[in-house]
C-alpha cells in the first residue's frame, strides 16, 4: 500500500534527527513494539518510563510511515458528534470519552515538558461549524449536549460570526481551549530519543515477518531471520494492522492536504483556531508555529488493494487536481489574506470507525499481543491514551474505559 504520497511537511522541514541500525542479533525483552510512529513512541516513551525492557522497531526509517502525513490536530471533539456517540453507547459513556479526550490533551503538555522539546506544541480553541441553514438545529442541540456535560463551548451564530471569521457560518460550536497543534515527526523522534535515554531499544529497517505466539510469551521473526522472544508484543502499524481483522473494522479513506508558505498575516481567522466543518468528508484547517495554513479533506474512497487510490503515486494528476481544489477553498475562506502560496502538497491514509473510537487492548485471538490503533482524526490523542491503558494493563489493571474501545465491539 502506498499510505503516504508527495512533499510532505513535516519531513521537508526537518532533518532526520537521529538514525538507528537494523537488527542483527537474537534478543530478548519484555515489550516489542511494533510500528515506530507517533504511536508506537508514545507506547515506549510511557513503558520505559516504567523501567519496562522495550524494544520498538518499524520495516521503514524512524516517523516515514503515516507520521509524517499526519496533520496533528489534537481535539477533544471525535469523529461522531456527542449525540451521535450518545445514540451508539449511551451518553455516560460518550462523555467519558470525550472528557477522556480533552484530559488527554492537556496531558500532552506534561510529556513536552518531561522531553525537552516543545515540538511546536499550542492550545488552541476550536470550531465545528456549518455553512447550511439545515443543520442549524442540530447544532444548537450538540451545543446545548456539550454545555450540560461541562465542556467550555460558545455558540455562534451567522451575525456573531461575521465579527470573527470571513467565510460563511449558519451556526457553529467555539471550543475554548479544547485542542492544540504540534509537529508530529518531532514529537516521535523526542520521545523516542527520551525512551533510549530509559533504556529503550531501537531497530528501523527491520521487517517482522513472523510472530508465533506461545503460553507466556512472543517470538517475532525479522525478515533476515532474527528471533526477538518478548513476554508482549505491542502492534502499532496503524492501518497496515487491519490485516488482523476483519478489513470492516475501519472504513479507509485518502485525505489529500496542502501547506501554504509562512503568512504574515491571518485576516478573517480568530484566534487561528482549529477549523471543522460538519460534510462529510469534512475539511479541517490548522495553523503551523511558523505561520503556515495546512487545509485538507477533499477524502477519496480507496477502493481494493490493487485500485488507483490504493496505490497512488507521488505525481499523479489526480493528486494536483485535489490540491488545487483545497487552494481554491482556501482563498475562498480568507478572501483578505493576500500572500497565501501553496509550497507542499501532500496526501495520506485515514482510517474511520463506525463510532470514530480507537482500538486498544487485547484479543481473544492474539494471545500476548496488545493492539493499539488510534483509526481517526484523533490518532495522536488516541495513540497517548492507549499507550496509557496499555502501561495499566501490562502491570495487571484492567482500565473499564477499555470496554469501549476493544476491537470485536
């Protein structure tokens, strides 16, 4: 599967920090982590923090998978709206989760602080919005939903919106200090260099070609015959793991982005807040720590393993028809932003679930594995929750929160 196509951003603006071997030796542990993305370094990062023996390693280079096409939106808002999560789990649990989100998020700020890296890393307030009158209603009663259960919302309608924003809002949800931003390839990298200084250990270029489980442990087998025996295996492939399943646990799409060069001013946007609107697909508008707009959606369907989109490539057409579609929308947003010039565009893998939770946890049929899957707009949030829940779990917890988020729900 081709998951990433084109210039991404955040590998063009930064060099690869640190480069690490391949495996080539036997060796044993208690965790290997499979998948050394933004997921798997945060399950190392808080496994090692625990003097856990871990050992994380990944086919590709350190952050080359879906990392580095991922936007790094961080909200406390999911996929399904409240009183969509509401009418699938029941509304305790669907706050749960959305308050699960939001401590997830200021959580964040403590791990910055603890790697000595700030990776770009902003709060930031948030708009879930609609430009047609038709969901006026629904977004009043998601509002109201929201305000009941303690979240720190504003609603805007279209006269209080032509003070804020330049483009057109029937209504719209204003999250205070309820999502952030952050360069997502640094935070791997920084808290994957944090894991080594706790001992952790690091193989790219290593391909796991075989797992045999056992009564109380794993043993991987690399693709150049190597033999790593762990007392768990932790997978964090992203949706490369679907393979495990039934392929219906997460609806794949491709979502295709663009990144403006650094602005210098940011008319018609207040407070650089995080933009959603309420299509399906949606588009989604972030700001960058050097004053760059990053704007996607425009998701395309994948269809099979052997379809176009499945296996886009890097120059093809179809990619710059959609770049320059999300260009157009841009302008069309900040008409009085006059220097907006596209410099990367980029697409990637996006994968849904039904009720746009994550999976993390065990199954009955993967004795001594741990799967942590944050499928999602809010895979970087996820992969920090999950890689919580897993620390618990490792050390004979057994969180209720995971209840929810296990894989044949």
């Amino acid at each position: 599967m081709k998951v990433v196509t084109g210039d991404t951003i955040w590998s063009k603006l930064n060099n690869i920090p640190n480069k690490y071997t391949y495996i080539s030796e036997n060796i044993e542990c208690d965790v290997v982590i499979i998948g050394a993305g933004i997921t798997g370094a945060l399950c190392s990062y808080y496994f090692t923090k625990e003097n856990v023996d871990t050992v994380i390693l990944d086919r590709n280079i350190i952050g080359y998978g879906s990392t580095r096409a991922n936007t790094a939106i961080l909200q406390y808002e999911i996929d399904v709206d409240l009183i969509g999560l509401k009418g699938i789990i029941g509304e305790e649990d669907a706050v749960k989760c959305f308050k699960e989100t939001k401590n997830t998020l200021y959580e964040i700020n403590e791990v910055i602080k603890d790697i000595d890296d700030d990776c770009g890393f902003q709060i930031k307030d948030c708009l879930y919005y609609s430009y047609k009158n038709n969901d006026i209603n629904f977004l009043r009663k998601e509002y109201d939903l929201r305000k009941e259960n303690g979240f720190d919302v504003t609603y805007i309608d279209e006269t209080k919106s032509k003070g804020m924003f330049s483009f057109d809002i029937k209504g719209g949800i204003y999250s205070n200090n309820l999502a952030g931003e952050i360069d997502p390839y640094r935070l791997t990298h920084s808290l994957i260099r944090k894991g080594v200084e706790n001992g952790l250990r690091v193989y790219e270029n290593t391909e796991v070609v075989n797992i045999k489980n056992e009564k109380h442990n794993v043993q991987l087998t690399t693709k150049n015959g190597f033999k790593i025996k762990a007392k768990k295996v932790i997978i964090a492939t992203g949706y490369e793991a679907r393979n495990y399943f039934d392929k219906k646990t997460a609806i794949l799409t491709r979502s295709f982005n663009i990144v403006t060069k650094p602005l210098t001013g940011f008319e018609g946007w207040y407070n650089k807040c995080i933009i959603r609107d309420t299509e399906n697909a949606y588009t989604y508008i972030r700001a960058t720590e050097d004053n760059r707009i990053i704007i996607g959606g425009e998701d395309e369907k994948l269809g099979g393993e052997r379809s176009k989109m499945y296996n886009l490539q890097d120059e093809d057409e179809f990619s710059y028809r959609k770049y320059n579609t999300l260009f157009s929308k841009l302008k069309s947003f900040f008409p009085d932003i006059n220097d907006i010039e596209m410099e990367y565009g980029f697409s990637g893998f996006f994968g849904e679930t039904k009720d746009g939770l994550p999976y993390i946890g065990e199954h009955k049929d993967y004795p001594n594995h741990y799967f942590c899957l944050g499928y999602g707009s809010n895979g970087t949030i996820y992969g920090l929750m999950g890689a919580k829940l897993l620390r618990d779990l490792y050390f004979g917890d057994n969180p209720p929160i995971l209840e929810l988020f296990k894989i044949d729900r």
